[in-house]
C-alpha cells in the first residue's frame, strides 16, 4: 500500500503565497524506506515552515512520481522542486524539470546516493534536510540515452544485468524471488563474456569488444567509503571507460577496482 502524505501550501498573514515548494518523496528507495517516508515527509515539513516557505509533500512510487512532476513544471506558483530519492528518481527529477528555470534540490533517498556524493552532501538524509534552506544553486551535466536522463552513469553489458538482478532482490517480497534475482547475477557471471558494441565519436565509427561498457557523466577521479566520485559534474564531457575483462572473475575484479577508485 503506497504512503500518501499531503501538506497544503502555508500562506503568511496577509493569506497570500509566499512560497510553493513541491516535495516528492519516492517511497520505493531504499533510503527512504529504511529512515521511513512519514518520518521524511515530517522532518522536510517542519524544516520548511521554520524559513517560512510553503510546501505540498507528495510520497509514492512511480505512478505518483510522473503524474508529480507534470503538475510540478506547468504548476504557475511552483517555486522550487525537492526530490527525496536514488539516483534514478533524482535523474528522473533533472530530465522533466531541465530548462523550465525551477531549481531541484535533491535529499539522498537511495542506496549508493552517488549524485547526493559527488554534490558533497553525502549520504545522511536526515542531515540533508536540516541543511537544505541554506543550499543554493548549482549547475550539473544531464546526459541523454534516447529519452532517459543520466546524471551519473549509463552501463552497457553483464554488468547491467546484475544490476537489474540486484534491484530485483531488493523488491523481493518472497524467498522465491530473493533466490530467484540471487541466481539470475550467478548466472550472469558464469555465463560472462564480451559482447560487440560500436562508439561513434566524433563521427568515427569504432568497434570494442567487452562485457561492459561504462559512459560516465564526467570522468571519474577517485572513490570514497567505496562510491566513485568526480571532482567536477559540469564540465559538459562524456567519459567512456571499457573493461578488458574476459570472462567472470575479471569483471568482479573490475568492479572492485572501480570500487576501490581505480578507474582509468
């Protein structure tokens, strides 16, 4: 059953519209159902009224996440957009609202919080959100895959597959589908092996054989407490990062090296 919570927007003393900040919360991360939504929705609430600012709070999953952000960016009195969430959600959020001037604050929601990472504001949303009336604006690098928005990073290969099977493992409500997404990434690993792909850059066509091929939002330069990071998500440049793994053992151990921040 989705958590519906909805605040209507606080007016000041001459009953007109300060502010209208419109809050999504996506009740389907997996930071916010470890902190809990009512919880989120309460602290965001409060923090918000204390400077004054208005706000309706929104929480649910994807259903509610689009239909939140049509009203969100044809809304006249929108002000500004926050967005409790993964990184997905937060992608989601910059591809619907990207050149309609409404600034998107992001509070970390997900589970690796990569974006949240890179932005400095780390991974402790209750922490975020007493911080959030001091944020200001930034700008970020939004990358595009056909009509899918990427603010970090888009995967091609084995490696993606195993990122499906471990999102299904956390959306498992049963032993069956837990053992079922455990043995969907064993398989993917016995069974891994290069796949052709062709890059165009810059007009030239090239070939590279891989079983995963990464396209980073910015190239990375380190990792901390285990997340990649970039110094810089806004300097307009696509980094392309291709494993000379050949089979299993070599893609986990590009993966820990990637971990680890040793990504050239």
């Amino acid at each position: 059953m989705e958590l519906s919570v909805n605040h209507n927007c606080l007016r000041n003393k001459g009953n007109q519209l300060y502010m209208c900040v419109r809050v999504f919360i996506n009740t389907h991360s997996g930071g916010v159902r470890a902190v809990g939504a009512e919880k989120i929705s309460s602290l965001i609430f409060h923090e918000l009224k204390s400077a004054n600012f208005g706000c309706e709070i929104t929480t649910g999953g994807p259903p509610e996440c689009s239909d939140f952000f049509e009203i969100a960016k044809n809304a006249e009195d929108t002000t500004m957009v926050i967005v409790a969430g993964g990184d997905g959600t937060i992608a989601f959020a910059a591809k619907e609202l990207a050149h309609t001037g409404i600034p998107v604050a992001l509070l970390p929601g997900g589970t690796m919080n990569l974006i949240a990472h890179d932005l400095r504001i780390g991974g402790d949303i209750e922490q975020a959100i007493k911080l959030l009336t001091d944020w200001r604006p930034r700008h970020i690098d939004i990358g595009m895959v056909n009509d899918r928005a990427f603010l970090n990073n888009i995967v091609f290969g084995d490696y993606a597959d195993i990122a499906e099977s471990r999102e299904a493992l956390r959306d498992a409500q049963t032993l069956e589908e837990r053992l079922g997404a455990i043995s969907d990434a064993a398989q993917t690993l016995m069974h891994s092996q290069p796949k052709s792909f062709e890059l165009m850059i810059d007009g030239k066509t090239i070939p590279v054989d891989s079983n995963v091929l990464m396209i980073a939002n910015n190239p990375y330069t380190n990792a901390i407490d285990m997340r990649p990071r970039r110094k810089r998500i806004d300097k307009g440049k696509l980094a392309i990062y291709i494993a000379d793994s050949k089979d299993g053992v070599d893609l986990v151990a590009r993966i820990i090296e990637v971990l680890r921040g040793e990504i050239e």
